[in-house]
C-alpha cells in the first residue's frame, strides 16, 4: 500500500464541520474519482522533519508532475500549494471558485480552487481538488510549499465550496483514495522521529498498512473519535512526578464534539499539524510554575525554564499511561541578544481553539499512532477512532535527556548562525529509510472478545507497550510508582540505519560549537536532578469506548488561544 517518509514543521488547522444529512450521517456527493496505483513508487513519499522548526513533519506530493514539500496535518482536510518555485504546471483546470483560510497572527493563504493530477506515493488521484495559493502562511514557506490535510473531509473548506457551488468533485486526497478503493482498510498511521542537523528522513506515513514490529497498535484500547470534523476524543489526566492533574475543561460548548465528557476529562485534539502541546491555564502553571528559576512569558503564555530542566510528565487516556520524553518537555530558542533561551512545550490554551488540549508533534513523537477514518468513507458504518502505541522508555529517555539535550542545545546555535547567514534550506528530500510493512486484517480486530494481532515480541526502538493504571484507581497508581520497575526492551529487523545522525554534520557542528557545549555540560551536571521516571505494571485494559457522564463545568475560562504562530480560524 502505501509508507510515506516525513519531514518536521508546525502548524494546526481546525475547520468548522459540515453535515450534509440529520444525524450527522453525510451524502457522499461527487464521489467518484479516478484513482490509480503505481507500485514502483510504494514507499517514495519523501516523508521527513526539518529541525530549523519544531515538530513540522512534511510529505512529497506531485501535482502534475513536479514535486511539492507538504505538511502531513492531522487538524485540517484541505490542500493547498505555494509554487515558490516558480514550477511549470500545465493542464491545471479551474473551477471557478476560490478558498482562503486566515490565521490567528494575521497571514493567511488564498487563491482558486483547481483540479490537477496527484500523486502521493504510488497513488495518483486524477482531477484532485486543491488551492493553488498565491502566497505561504507563516514560517511554512521556510521549509515547506503547503500543507496536505489528513483529517475529517467535513471539515474541507474546499469540499463545503465545491459541494454547494459546482459539480466538481471537491473531496479532499485520502476522501478519493479511501472511497474509490473500499476494499483498503481507511486508516493511516504516524511514526514521527527527532530531529537532528539538517533536513533528514523523518519516520513514517502509511496509508492502510501497519510498521513492521509496531504491529501491537492494534491491540492498543481504541479512543473513539468524538467529532465529525477533527481527531477529537477525551482525556484523563497528566501525571507530572506522580502528581495526578485533572479535570480544568473548558465543556463541550464550541468544540464541535458529539458527546459529553466525563467529570474529569478534557478534550484533546492529536494534531501532526502543531508543533508543540497546548492545555488550560491550570496544566501549564502545575507543570512548570513551581520550577526553580522558571518566569512567566505572558506573550507566548508558558513559562521560560533552565535548560537544565528535566520533567516526568504522561498523559493518561483511561487506563493507559504514555509517557512523554523530557527532551519533549521543553525547547530551546534563540533571543533577541543571540543568547540561547529554554521554554516549555506546553502553553495556554483558550475555549476558541476547539479543544483543551491540542497534542502535536511533542507529544506524538512518543506513540505510534493509527488514526481510522470509520464512516467519514462511504464504505464504512463505524465510528472512527484512534490507536496509541507508546514509544518511549522512561527510564531510557530519562537517562538520556542530558546527552540529547546537549545535542539539541548545539543545532540551535548551528541554526542560529545558518540563518544569520541565509543560508537556504531544501525544501524536498528524497527518502533514504525503508520500513517494512504489514497489512493487517482489522475487519475482526475491534469484535466484541475478538483480540487483535499479536504485537512484536521486540523492537529496536525498545517501546514500552503496556497499558497502565485508570485514573479512577490513583492510590493504585500512585502506590506502582512508588515502585522502579524495568520498561520492556527487545530488538527488531526494522531498518532504522537512515534515521541516525548524519554524522558528518554532527561532526562539523562539534567542531563549530565545542566550546559552547563544554560550558553547557558544566551547567547541566551543576544544575541538580529532578525526580527520575518509574515504569508502571500491566493493569487490565479499559472498555473500548468512554462512558458519557454528566459534565460539570470548571470556574477558569481563559479565551485567548496559543498554538504556533499561524493556526487557522
């Protein structure tokens, strides 16, 4: 089927859903499409990250033929394109309609609506709808010529226009490819890795195939997608050093979800599209107001830390724990003076977002993640829903924050001085990393007693795979990490060679900013440890679905929202 290597960026898009039917069942209108398979292509997606932004992951799509770096977003439907390159494009046919969409720091993006052929991979969908923008939005034209919308089709500005106005099939990519071939599973899944110097290969983007070894996400509990418009489903809860954090919603109203939470769960959006995390004021000060050193920055509302700075946070989702890596925690930048400046990943959040959590790439880099689309395709009746596989050891990633902190400090003073020097950055890649994939049977997976496909017995990435305590039973949980116990670790045949370090850059950063580093290691090791992380023992898993409860609204309300500099509204 179809893998596809990423590339990083940042950016979330929440549109407003549309309903072509009562009870939010859509007509499929102007579905048909053609769409064909080139298998010589399978797996040349140019999927990879770009380290100059945090979290932006990107695709190759060919539109007529030449080649586009674009956004793998999980928060919005349509595509757009900004042909900076001045690319021939010929046989494009208009529509004549046009789409905009405008972002919170004033830039926004618009241009006509026209149908070309493209491709993505081995599938080509011929006459695709997209915007053929006359401008880029934000930091994205720094490393990439658009964004490619992987979530709901009902949230497609695109789709609403063409649906009303023209007969021109107005379905977003994957819409055409998942209801033109209904024997193909509609699922894709996220493997985001780290950045590192330079433009590398950056994980994985697969279209109804599974990760070799990463085959235990379909054993993961399902989370029920509560929205007909986004990737939106409810969380529990943050564990921060075994401090249990809850409840603090905004309630249900303007999210555009279908369903009431619970008493103390939150709204959470799972966003490729975002480069870092955001939540409610209560979240943000109890992870990092208590920091020694730590100073509110009312302008980006989060806090700047040391860089020092080593936290144990996991998001809990029913009864199962993923803990995010430290290094994830924080980021590093650059201040006006050229000093180098650490913040924290996760900032304030305001009831317009549509959410009160929006995870993105952060938070994503420590699950593999399967997102199903269910009945947003005309050939299926579930409801969609999502599957985690947790990545990180603790343990490990504990361990290793202050080497990889070391490292990241030093690509930011690399960064620095490539921007100091203009230095053009490459905007498509070509894939370097082959994974080998399966293509599960899910038709039995989900059956009420069914159980899924066995996972992997190892992995190189050494993910911790087991599901952990509800946030119903704390005592329980407090009381297992009071206790060290070792995470899983195994060894896998996945090729993961092309998702090293180059080292040759590294190399050549080592030499430029050696003696930066020596005076950071010095700072690192005088600056204390916080407490380490403790791996949690297998519980039983929860019920597929949340239960709905009565929702009883919290007294903060914050409406100024935060996310990366250009989020759609």
């Amino acid at each position: 089927m179809l893998v596809v290597p990423l590339t990083l960026l940042s950016l979330c898009s929440c549109f407003a859903a549309i309903y072509a039917a009562t009870d939010h069942n859509p007509i499929f209108k102007n579905t048909t499409a053609v769409v064909t398979v080139n298998t010589t292509n399978e797996g040349r997606l140019g999927f990879t990250n770009s380290w100059m932004l945090i979290g932006m992951y990107t695709a190759t799509v060919y539109i007529q033929g030449q080649p586009f770096q674009v956004v793998i977003d999980t928060g919005s439907s349509d595509l757009w394109i900004y042909n900076s390159q001045n690319l021939t494009l010929d046989g494009l046919i208009p529509t004549g309609h046009s789409e905009n969409v405008t972002y919170d720091d004033g830039t926004y993006i618009d241009g006509p609506i026209v149908l070309a052929n493209i491709s993505l991979g081995q599938y080509t969908v011929q006459a695709q709808a997209f915007i053929n923008s006359g401008s880029a939005a934000a930091e994205i034209a720094r490393s990439a010529d658009g964004i490619l919308g992987v979530s709901s089709p009902f949230a497609s500005g695109i789709f609403q226009n063409l649906y009303h106005n023209s007969t021109d099939n107005g379905w977003p990519f994957l819409s055409n490819l998942f209801n033109n071939n209904p024997d193909m599973e509609p699922y894709i899944t996220l493997y985001l890795t780290r950045s590192a110097v330079g433009v590398v290969d950056g994980g994985a983007l697969t279209i109804s195939e599974i990760v070799t070894n990463f085959e235990a996400v379909l054993e993961a509990p399902p989370l029920p997608v509560y929205s007909d418009d986004t990737f939106s489903t409810f969380m529990d809860g943050v564990y921060l050093d075994g401090k249990f954090l809850t409840g603090n919603s905004f309630g249900p109203n303007g999210t555009g979800v279908n369903a009431n939470p619970g008493p103390n769960q939150t709204i959470v959006i799972l966003d490729s599209g975002t480069a870092l995390m955001i939540a409610p004021p209560y979240y943000v000060h109890g992870i990092y107001k208590d920091i020694p050193g730590a100073q509110w920055i009312p302008s980006i509302r989060t806090y700047s830390v040391p860089c020092s700075t080593k936290l144990n946070i996991s998001m809990v989702f029913g009864e199962s724990i993923y803990p995010v890596d430290p290094i994830d925690s924080t980021i590093v930048g650059v201040s006006d003076d050229g000093s180098l400046k650490c913040i924290g990943a996760i900032s304030y959040s305001g009831a317009s977002v549509g959410a009160d959590f929006i995870l993105g790439s952060s938070f994503l880099r420590n699950v593999y993640t399967l997102f199903h689309w269910g009945n947003w395709t005309e050939n299926r009746t579930n409801q969609p829903y999502m599957q985690l596989l947790s990545l990180t050891d603790p343990d490990k990633a504990w361990a290793n924050f202050d080497t990889l902190n070391l490292e990241r400090i030093g690509q930011t003073e690399q960064q620095q001085i490539q921007d100091n020097q203009n230095y053009t950055y490459p905007k498509t890649v070509s894939q370097s990393v082959t994974y080998s994939l399966t293509s599960p049977s899910l038709s039995a997976t989900h059956s009420a007693g069914a159980s899924s496909t066995s996972g992997p017995s190892a992995s190189t990435l050494s993910p911790s795979t087991a599901s952990t305590t509800t946030p119903a039973a704390a005592a329980k949980l407090d009381a297992a990490l009071a206790e060290a116990s070792g995470g899983a670790s195994s060894s896998s045949t996945v090729d993961l060679g092309g998702l090293t370090r180059n080292s040759y850059i590294i190399m050549g950063l080592i030499a430029g900013v050696l003696v930066l580093l020596l005076g950071v290691l010095i700072k690192l090791v005088s600056d204390g440890r916080n407490q380490q992380y403790r791996a949690v023992p297998n519980v039983i898993r929860p019920p597929m679905h949340f239960s709905d409860k009565p929702y009883e609204p919290e007294s903060e309300a914050f409406v100024t929202p935060y996310d990366d500099p250009a989020r759609p509204h």
